[in-house]
C-alpha cells in the first residue's frame, strides 16, 4: 500500500488592525543604513500594500494570546505605515492584511525573519529596463515613471535607452556575456545592425572596453566640437536631415554627428554662398575650402590696405566697453570664482572690442582687381577671411625702360615690340617656375658652338667668384632673396636655391603658432624693401652693410630647412633610409647649434597633438618620465579620454617632449630626455578624485548594476 504524502498546511491571512501589531525584537534586520522609510511610505500611498506582513501572537505567561501580534517579518513596511499614521494618512485601527503564524510552530521566529530576507531574489536590471519600455508603451511619459519611482527623469531616460539596444545583445546581457558597461556603450548607435557587428569583431578578442565600443560605433561620424559642425551649426545640420548620436552615459561633448557626407556638403555649401558675397567686392579670383596648409600664400604678393576709421560713435561705444571691462574686473578681484553670467558678460565685451581691433582694410579699386581672397574655417569653427593676394600671374607687366626694348624695322621708324606675357602653369595651386630661356639671343650660333663658349665663360666666372668674396655674398644673397620673393625670377646663373619645404601633414594649431607668426611678420618686413626688379635687387643688396646682409641671408636659408621625418623608400623615389638619417641627424645638429628648446618654443603636450592619438601605455609612460611613477599610478585606472585629460595637466609645466621632438646625444646617439622626474611622492597637484584609493574594478561593476536594480522593499 503506497504511503500518502503530508500535505503542508499554509498559514491563514487576516486583517488585523494597526494598532494590534508591534515590531518583534527578533526582527534579524538590525542595520537601517540606505534603507528608506519615508519612500516606501509614498509607495504605499500611491499603490497600496503590495506584500502582507508575516505576523506572530503575543503570547502571555501563561501562553495564552494577548490579542496583540508581533511582526518578525516585513519589519521595514510596518515602519512604513507607522509613518503614514503619523502623518494622519493611515487610521490607528485600519486593517493591515497578514499572514498570521502559528505561535506555537517549532521553526523560531529568528528563523522566518532571516529567510524572509534572504530569500529575496533580485530583479535583474534588464527585467526593470522593459517594465520602464512596457509603462511608456502604456501612456505614461518619462516625467511620470521617474515620479512614480522616486527617481530622476534622466535615469528612466538611460534605462530607456538601453533597452532600445539590438534585442541580440540584450538576451546576451541577459546571460552574462556581456557588462553593463559595455551595453552602455553600444546605445551612442540605434543601428541595430551596425551594433551587432562591431560585437562580432570584438567579442572573441582582447579589446572590449567601452570607450573602444564607442569609438567603433562612431569611426565614420563627426563630433560636435568639430570645427566643420562648429561652422554650420547642428542645428541647421539636424534641419538638413541629419542625425546626431548622443550618449546618456557619458560625456559626449555634444554628441556625433552621423552623416558626414551631409556636414562636409553644407560647409561646401556655406562656404560658397561666403565666397560669392566676397565676389560681389570685385576681388579677381575668391578660392574657398575648409582649411589651408600653413604656407599656402607662398609666392603671392599680399595687398596693404588702409584701415578704416572708427566713427565717432564707435569710439564711444569702444570706451564705455573698456570702462565697464575695468570696473567688472575691478568688482570681483576679490572673487575666487566669478559668477556665471559676469563671466559671460566679460567674454562678450573682450570679443566686441576685438571686432573693434580687427577693422576691415579699404583697397584700391585697381589692386582689388588683380587681386583674390581666401576663406576658410579657423580651429574654432568660426570664419576666416584673408583679403588682398596677388598671384605671379595677375601681376601687372612692368613698362620696358631705356635701350633693353626689343625693335623692328616698321618704316617710319623702330617700333617697340609688345610683351607676350607666358602662360603660367599653376601645380597644386602654386604657380611653376618658369623654364630657362637665356639660349633665345644667341640661337642664330650653331648651338654647339655657343655651349663650347659659355662653358669658358662659367669656368672663368667661378674662378673670378671665387677670388671675390664679397661678390660671392653679393650674388649668393642675390640668388636666394629671389627665390624668396620674386617667385617668377628665372633661375638665372647660379645653380644654388632654396626650395620651401611644405608640410603634407601637420596639425590645425601649426599655423597659429608663435613660430608661423614670426616667420610671416620676418619675411613682410623684408619683403616690404625687396625691389621688383632684378637690377635694382642687385644694387639694393651691394650697398646692404654685412650685418644686414647675414640677417636676409639667414632668412632665406630658413625656408630651406627640412627636419621632416618620412617614410623611407629603398626603390628609388622619395628619401632612403641613408638619406633620412643623414636628415634628421643633420636636422639636430642645427637644433643644438640654434639652441632650439621646443619647451621654450612653445609646444606642450595636449589631447589634441599628443596624448589623445597614443595609446594608454604611451600616455602612462609619457606621465611617468614628465611628472613621476606615483602620479603615472594614480590614473592608470582611468578610461582614455579621462586618462588624456588628466595628462595634459599633469605634464603642463614638466618641459616633457615626446621623443621627436628630443635632441640626441651626440655622444651615444640617445634622445635626451628634457627634466627631471618629479618626485613620486608629491601628489599634491593631483585632484582629489586622484589622491584616494579607488574600488577595484568588479567592486565597481557591482555597485553600477545595484544603482540599476530598484528594490521591492
């Protein structure tokens, strides 16, 4: 016969009022740190009691029941309501449902308390993520659910946001293939596809930290601190039809902007509507693109203009600008941080007095008509015209003078012969030197023999150079100071020149460095006395004292430096590897014999031209050499963006340099590190989210999922 399974009997509920019950003292929750109380309350209030207390009889001495109960389990909603009977919102004797035990049962009551919280299984954060999906399907707004879980709208906005990720790689969060971290950085996309790719790429491999997710899922967009989204602005791109991708989770500068080919048609197009406004000045020629290499008005004649004066009513409004900048400043001397709108009040009075100081140049109608315009768009987005250039071309033929005039037999007389100006041919926008054509006089000798001739001519001309030094500075500077300024000088008798190097790659910042300025302010200076022609060149620098003579010469040379590092070509083309080395080490002899210190020049290392295109050993090392190991330590922790920045900092005022821009010992041939290593022990200039220890990484990865979850009680 088949024994009979004992059924289990559950304990009854009942409504049992308020002020019948009492907390038990064997409630096993004795700790109350971040549990709250009055939110709970406000659930209460709104939804009602979700879960019944498990409660117990008093018993008296003699073990018979009080007609009182104790609450050893669902002590925290007993508070609760005890809260909301304070605040009069809950009557002394309203009935609270309960599951009533059996006081005579022989499972202890410290037994049901732990259970009861032990129990309790968490809600997985994605399970909440579609609870939040399924109430705004339902009606209600982002506002309300926050409002009804006590929360702020920007969080339900990110658990939003995460569950509108790839449903494929959601169900592989939901088996723990994947961090939360990492679903955080697959939401700056909504291409579902484009998502599912870029984990097939990185799953199986080394490298899935989130920044690496973002930047995957962002190669092909445009930031919104882009100088070309800057220049249109987003909103006219998000106008045009275009999208921006935002991250809710970090900071994203503003967002990328995810049609580039769109961005780089409405700076064409922007451009182009500037361009023909400048046209509309009577400028010959108005070349427009997004930017300009440093050196590209290399070879053109640049226009002076006179400035335009400031009217009387200007002036006034000039020194009541400057008037209110000084007693501003003077106010908040005091201040350790000015307020946010005096703050913006001062950077608008500092950008209307520069407009003051940048005042439009008046050209001559008839320079105005040889001449062009450049426009393009600065580092900051904003536009940049440059007025007044005169291509070698466009220059205005120079009258014939005395007896040089070619003449013909017409008759009556000699009739001069009008100039046939040659076609000149421009190569990457640069006009080409002219050929050398000093063999048309004498074709009439059989060529032969006219090569036979002048080869005794040159012999004797270099042995006469030689033996005339002043002559031999005379012609040298005479050579170089045209292939500096008279761009369309032939190449005349002496085979030495200058050939300006320019700079197939370089950053947005070269042009706007001290060095670019200088270099532009030398070579106006000189080339305000430089004469046209070539006679009266060679007279000019004749009677130039020695002094003056070195200083041009020097000047000229300097266009000719090239200390560029290049890629090698052992087939022929381009520089070799023998070659390069020769470059660079010839390069930093002339470094050391200038006393070249790039510190001292200006270059330190930022985000932008350095540390943001290294990798994060790179940026470790480069804090390491420039500010000490310990603060190298104290943010290895950090994600890149985050590691650069705080680099940038650290290494502001070390004098560190990458190791190109290093001079070598000639010694041993080792690149010389600039400085000395800070002491590892100082962390005094480090913030002090950098002076504290950190929580390791899966302490951190436990508390990022916890903020997620949204307890039952």
């Amino acid at each position: 016969m088949a024994t009979a399974v004992q059924k289990i009997t559950l304990s009854s509920a009942r409504d049992i009022p308020f002020n019948k019950l009492v907390l038990s003292q064997s409630n096993v929750r004795r700790v109350k740190a971040g549990v709250s109380t009055e939110e709970l309350a406000e659930s209460i209030a709104r939804r009602g009691l979700i879960q019944s207390l498990h409660v117990r009889p008093v018993l008296d001495a003699d073990g018979a029941e009080t007609g009182m109960f104790e609450v050893p389990a669902g002590g925290r909603r007993y508070r609760a309501l005890e809260l909301l009977m304070k605040q009069k919102r809950l009557g002394k004797t309203a009935p609270v449902p309960c599951v009533v035990g059996d006081a005579h049962s022989g499972v202890l009551i410290d037994e049901v308390s732990l259970v009861e919280n032990m129990e309790r299984a968490p809600l997985h954060p994605l399970d909440q993520f579609r609870a939040f999906q399924a109430m705004r399907d339902k009606g209600m707004t982002e506002e309300a659910i926050a409002a009804a879980f006590f929360i702020d709208v920007n969080v339900v906005k990110q658990r939003l946001r995460l569950v509108s990720v790839s449903p494929a790689l959601l169900a592989i969060y939901a088996d723990d293939g994947m961090k939360l971290e990492q679903l955080m950085a697959f939401t700056v996309s909504s291409d579902h596809g484009r998502q599912e790719q870029v984990w097939e790429a990185i799953k199986d491999g080394w490298q899935k930290e989130p920044y690496h997710i973002r930047r995957m899922l962002t190669e092909t967009t445009v930031r919104a601190a882009d100088k070309r989204a800057v220049f249109v602005g987003v909103e006219a791109y998000e106008a045009a039809g275009g999208i921006v991708l935002r991250d809710l989770f970090e900071s994203d500068d503003g967002g990328w902007l995810q049609d580039a080919g769109l961005l780089d048609r409405l700076v064409a197009e922007k451009l182009k509507i500037v361009a023909d406004e400048i046209a509309g000045e009577g400028w010959k020629w108005v070349e427009a693109a997004l930017s300009f290499p440093y050196g590209h008005e290399r070879g053109l004649r640049e226009l002076v203009g006179a400035t335009v004066d400031l009217t009387e009513e200007e002036r006034a409004t000039r020194e009541a600008l400057r008037n209110e900048y000084d007693r501003l400043e003077a106010e908040y001397a005091e201040a350790d941080e000015l307020p946010d709108e005096i703050d913006a009040r001062l950077g608008e009075i500092e950008q209307a007095l520069e407009a003051f100081e940048q005042r439009p140049a008046i050209y001559d109608p008839a320079d105005i008509a040889i001449a062009g315009v450049f426009v393009s768009v600065d580092s900051d987005g904003s536009l940049s015209v440059d007025r007044g250039y005169v291509r070698p071309e466009d220059e205005r033929p120079v009258d014939a003078e005395g007896d040089d005039t070619p003449e013909v037999d017409g008759g009556d007389g000699p009739v001069a012969t009008p100039a046939v100006q040659r076609a000149v041919i421009t190569i990457g926008g640069q006009p080409a030197e002219p050929e050398d054509d000093e063999e048309d006089g004498v074709k009439p000798l059989p060529e032969r023999l006219v090569i036979e001739l002048t080869a005794h001519r040159t012999l004797a001309l270099r042995n006469a150079v030689a033996e005339h030094p002043d002559v031999a500075m005379t012609l040298l500077l005479h050579k170089l100071v045209s292939d500096t300024f008279r761009h369309t000088a032939p190449t005349g008798c002496l085979e030495a020149n200058v050939r300006h190097i320019f700079f197939s790659a370089q950053s947005e910042e070269l042009k706007d460095s001290a060095q670019a300025s200088e270099i532009a302010e030398r070579h106006g200076r000189w080339g305000d006395h430089v004469p046209a022609d070539d006679q009266a060149l060679w007279d000019w620098l004749s009677h130039l004292d020695d002094g003056t003579r070195l200083d041009l010469l020097a000047h000229c040379v300097s266009f000719g430096v090239n200390a560029l590092f290049e890629r090698p070509n052992p087939y022929g083309s381009g520089v070799s590897q023998h070659g390069l080395d020769v470059r660079l080490a010839q390069a930093d002899r002339l470094a050391r014999a200038t006393g070249l210190d790039m510190v001292a020049a200006g270059w330190k290392p930022t985000v932008g031209n350095y540390l943001g295109r290294v990798t994060k050993p790179r940026i470790l090392e480069a804090v390491r050499e420039g500010a000490g190991q310990r603060a190298a330590g104290l943010i290895d922790h950090l994600k890149k963006g985050d590691m650069a920045k705080e680099a940038e900092r650290l290494l502001a005022d070390t004098g560190w340099l990458p190791e190109p821009l290093r001079l070598v010992d000639p010694d041993d041939g080792q690149a010389i590190e600039p400085g000395a290593e800070a002491d590892a022990g100082d962390d005094a200039a480090l913030p002090d989210f950098l002076s504290e220890d950190g929580d390791d990484e899966e302490t951190d990865e436990i508390e990022d999922e916890d903020a997620l979850t949204i307890a039952a009680e």
